[in-house]
C-alpha cells in the first residue's frame, strides 16, 4: 500500500476484493467492478492498420523528409498523421464495457505501472480478467514525477491536472512476463552487462491521458465551468503553464453552447463574461464522472482537491506511443475549441486528415507528432546535431517546462533552420526526451536526463553504467 493511514488503496480493494469474491461467490458485487484490458481494435479506417510495417512506416518518414520530391514528401507527411489519426480512432473507441453505470473506452481498460508491478499479483494480462480492478485512480502529476531521478519543478503548480500513464495488453503482456517494473529485473540486466531491457512487440502501445477535474461545487448557476485554452506557441520562447493561458471557454454540463472556436478573454471567475459563443457542450469532450471511490482515492493522493462523487473528470490531453518502429511513435493529442484551424504545434493541415471513422467527443481534438527528432534525420547512432529541430509537445504537458526541467538540453536549429537554444517546452521533441530513458541505481550524474528538442545519440557513452529502458521513462521511474 503507497500510504499508511489514508484510505484505501487500490491494492488493499483488490486483495480484499479477491477474499470477499472467495466468500460470496461468484455474483458478488465485485463482478461489477471487474475490469477487462481490450486489445486495441480496428478501427475500419481505409489505408490505416496497426500495427504497421516498420519498413513502411520508414518508407514515409524517409519520404516526409527529405522534401523532394514535394508531391510524395506531402503524401508521406499525410500518411504519417492519417496514422497518427487512426491510432486516436482505434483507442479512443466505445467498448461494449460498463463500469459504475458509464460506458469504457477502449484506453480506459487499459493497466498502469501500479497494476503491473510485481506487488499486484498479476502474472500475464490474462489474469487481470479475472481480478477485480477499479477504474485507474487520477494521480497529480507533481507525484508522478517524484518517482525518480530529475523532477519537472513547475508541475507542482497547476491545480487538478492529473492522469495516469496506461499499457495496452500487449505492452501490458511484455512488462508482466519480462517483470519490468521490478528493480530486481532491471538490476540483475544491468549487472549481467546487458544495454537495454528486451524490446517490446511491434503492436505494444502506450498512454499517457491527462485530466482536469471539474468540481460541481465550484459550477457557476450550477452547470457552467471555466476551461483554459491554448493561445498558441509564444513568440518569445518560454514557459508557458495553462495557469498562464489568457483565455478560457466555458463548458456547460447541461450540454447547451454554441461554441465554434470563439474564446473568452476576459474569463471572469464569476461567469459573467461568458456568451453562448463561447460556451460548449461538455459532451465535446471525451470526460466521465467520478464514483465515490474514484474522489477518495484523488483526494488521499492530493490532499486539498476535495473531490466529490459526481464531480468530472475530463480529458484535456493524451500522449501516444507504439513500438511500430525500433524508436517508437511519438503522437499528442489536446482538446481545442476549433478542431478544424487547430493552433500550432498542430495546424489545420493535420486536422483536415482526420477520418470519418473518428467521431463525437474524440474528433475535438488537436494533434502533433514526432516521428524524427531532426530535418534531415541523421542515424540511430553517431549522428549530429546539424539538422532542423522538429519540435512537438503538449500544450497540456510540456508546455509549461522551463530550462531548468530540461537540463541535458543542448543548442541547435529550430524548425526553421535558425540558431536556437532549444531549452524549453515549446521548442521539445517527444523522442529525443524518450531516448535519454534510462535505468540509473548508481544515480551517476552522467547519465542522460531530460532535454528539449535535439540529436540524442543512442550509443553515446553517457549511457554506460546506465540501463536503456526501451524510450519509456516510465519503466526507470515506477519499477519497485
Ligand atoms: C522532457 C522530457 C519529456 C518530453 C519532451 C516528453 N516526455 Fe513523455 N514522458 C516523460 C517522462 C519523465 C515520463 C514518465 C511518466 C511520468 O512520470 O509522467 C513520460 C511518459 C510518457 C508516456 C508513458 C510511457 C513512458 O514513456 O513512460 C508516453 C506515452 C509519453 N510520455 C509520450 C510522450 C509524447 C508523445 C511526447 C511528445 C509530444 C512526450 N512524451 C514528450 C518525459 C518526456
């Protein structure tokens, strides 16, 4: 158990779950908490499969940049995105699940670190079919990152933004058998000299939602709810947290608004400023509402949220990541008020490829992707720092880093090809931050930590002493 004295944790409901179905049988009021991990499915969306060759998959990424010839460089940039879209599509799915009255999405029945360390009990996906499981607990995001080495210093201070980091069954399949969040796994691999831990399969994917919580006790006339909207990549480049975003929307849990992309720039706490312009539906958003034991676990975690049942969680923001290619798939995705002009690192060329398969809450979201960490990408090993950056991050998450969150940043390019110091969140790469992963028990102060955007070479010497975790920090930080 995380804490001694608060209230339950998900692992004293599971065992004592387990002990109760024991003595009530097989219709105990367990069943309904039962859980079960979806395979990511297809989501019949013409030209895209998942998981997708990695040659083809090369193919377009060789295409998109080297630029010419342009009509199959523009071709191979819309393939990349179309499959950017078709992940979102397959994961962001209805299954036929239902939990606490609310119907699941495919990401929902997904595990976390928590349910896969060794403590849980589980032994291979399968099992978890079989053992009770809550919906994944909301956790902030200051004590997801206090779990290892290097802390983002600035997420300590926006409110009620939590999530959790999921694994699909398959990557969910790989951590269980291989024991990967086990310390005693990762050290013996290191001991025995080995590089990095065993890949993972072609279909392993990986989430990292975030949430905001609106609380029904802080509704305006019961049923309106600011929420903080991305103005756009700042001029200057600098830190730039949602607590810093000018402008809000107003979202009505009573689903009225005819929000088309206006914003409200005044923002009164009050309310007072909001329009029906700038009002939208809260079923524009992918969201749930908290069960009793959904507030009391956030609560415990974030002493203060006062959480209640009924309050709301919804889904601002989600990373993605497959094992497609050797250096993973990097997509985001943000939910915006304008889902066909989206503002940069997305744009309205990458909107305009979303599928008619992808539809509802799921189709209002923006997003960006990161498939090379340069323009020319430069090799696996022993390349350079020379190219363009490619710069893509989360409003939502990495916005808001400052040089010092991101202290193994080094200068270079910018997309634009002119000098820049590369240092802050909205000048970050997904990949190149993933491929300083790492394993470091000894804690050496060489080892690769967090960067913006830049050439990581992933033979370079900072990793030795080092275990690479396969570009997910995740395994280096949860392993217990
Ligand atoms: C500056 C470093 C950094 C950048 C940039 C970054 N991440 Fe992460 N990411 C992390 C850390 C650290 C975690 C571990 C989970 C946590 O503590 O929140 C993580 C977790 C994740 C996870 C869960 C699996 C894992 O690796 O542990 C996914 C998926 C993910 N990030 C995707 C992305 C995507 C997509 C982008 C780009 C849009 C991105 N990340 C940018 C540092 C970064």
């Amino acid at each position: 158990m995380r804490c001694p004295g608060s209230l339950p944790t998900r692992s004293f409901l599971r065992h004592g779950a387990a002990a109760l179905g024991l003595a009530l049988g097989a219709a105990s009021l367990w069943a309904a908490g039962t859980i079960s991990p979806e395979n990511t499915p297809d989501p019949l969306v013409p030209g895209f499969q998942f998981p997708e060759g990695a040659a083809t998959l090369s193919g377009w990424i060789t295409d998109m940049i080297r630029g010419e010839p342009l009509p199959a460089a523009v071709s191979a940039a819309e393939r990349l995105h179309a499959h950017g879209w078709g992940l979102w599509t397959a994961l962001t799915l209805e299954t036929g699940q239902v939990y606490e009255g609310q119907r699941l999405r495919v990401f929902e029945t997904w595990l976390t670190p928590e349910d896969l360390t060794t403590a849980s009990g589980l032994r291979s996906v399968a099992d978890a079919n079989e053992i009770p499981r809550r919906r994944a607990p909301l956790r902030s995001f200051a004590q997801l990152n206090a779990a290892g080495a290097g802390s983002f210093s600035a997420e300590a201070v926006t409110p009620r933004v939590v999530g959790f980091v999921k694994f699909d069954p398959v990557a969910a399949d790989h951590i269980l058998r291989q024991d990967l969040l086990s310390r005693a796994t990762l050290d013996t691999l290191l001991r025995r000299g080995a590089p990095q831990i065993p890949a993972f399969p072609a279909a392993a994917l990986v989430v990292k939602p975030v949430f905001q919580v609106i609380k029904r006790s802080d509704l305006i006339g019961g049923r309106y709810s600011a929420l903080q909207v991305w103005p756009g990549p700042p001029e200057t480049p600098r830190a730039l947290p949602p607590a810093q975003w000018p402008d809000v929307v107003w979202l009505d849990l009573l689903d009225g608004g005819s929000g088309g992309g206006a914003v409200d720039s005044l923002g009164a706490t009050d309310g007072s400023t909001r329009t029906d312009e700038t009002t939208y539906p809260v079923s524009r958003l992918i969201h749930y509402r908290l069960s009793a034991a959904d507030a009391a676990v956030l609560d415990s975690d974030k002493p203060g949220t006062g959480a209640q049942p009924g309050d709301l969680a919804v889904l601002v923001a989600m990373h993605v990541t497959t094992r497609e290619i050797a250096r993973w798939t990097w997509q985001t995705f943000w939910w915006t008020p304008e889902p066909e002009t989206p503002l940069a690192p997305s744009s309205s060329a990458i909107a305009s490829l979303r599928p008619q398969q992808l539809r509802g809450a799921a189709r209002n979201y923006a997003m960006a992707l990161a498939y090379t960490m340069q323009v020319p990408d430069q090799p696996q090993v022993r390349g350079n720092n020379s190219g363009a950056a490619v710069y893509a991050y989360n409003p939502w998450i990495e916005a808001r880093f400052a040089p010092a969150d991101l202290p193994d940043s080094i200068p270079g390019l910018d997309p634009l090809g002119r000098p820049a110091a590369n240092n802050h969140g909205v000048q970050s790469n997904c990949l190149s931050c993933h491929a300083q992963a790492n394993y470091n028990p000894d804690h050496l102060d060489t080892a690769p930590r967090f960067t913006g955007a830049r050439y990581v070479d992933l033979a370079d010497p900072k990793f030795n002493g080092t275990l690479q975790v396969e570009f997910l920090w995740t395994i280096a930080r949860h392993a217990r």
